[in-house]
C-alpha cells in the first residue's frame, strides 16, 4: 500500500505502472532529483493536487 509519505521514486521503482498518474497531474518530471527525494505529499501541494485522490488511485491500480 502507497501513502502520501513516501518518496515518489521509491512507488514508481515498486510500481512503475502507476507513472500516468502522476503524470495526469501534471508531474511530467519524474526522473528529476525533486522526485528522488520528495514525498507525493509534497509533490501534491507544489502541483495543487489533491494528495488523497492520488494515493486511492494509486492503491487501486496497484491492488488489481
């Protein structure tokens, strides 16, 4: 399960099927050192989306 603390580049390494959802929010620079090392939280407020919406559509696609 994927929580809005965790690094970005830690769920796309454990999941990388889930990349178009962050690029759907505008998250287009997911190999830059920012995504290494920043949360989705933080990736969330930056790109003003909603961090809860993500993670349950990250989870979901990750369950199936």
């Amino acid at each position: 399960m994927v929580t809005k603390d965790m690094i970005i580049a830690d769920v796309l390494d454990n999941y990388p099927q889930t990349a178009h959802l962050f690029l759907e929010i505008g998250m287009h620079c997911l190999g830059c050192p920012s995504a290494r090392g920043e949360s989705v939280e933080a990736a969330c407020a930056v790109h003003g989306a909603d961090v809860d919406e993500l993670i349950a559509k990250i989870n979901a696609e990750i369950a199936e």
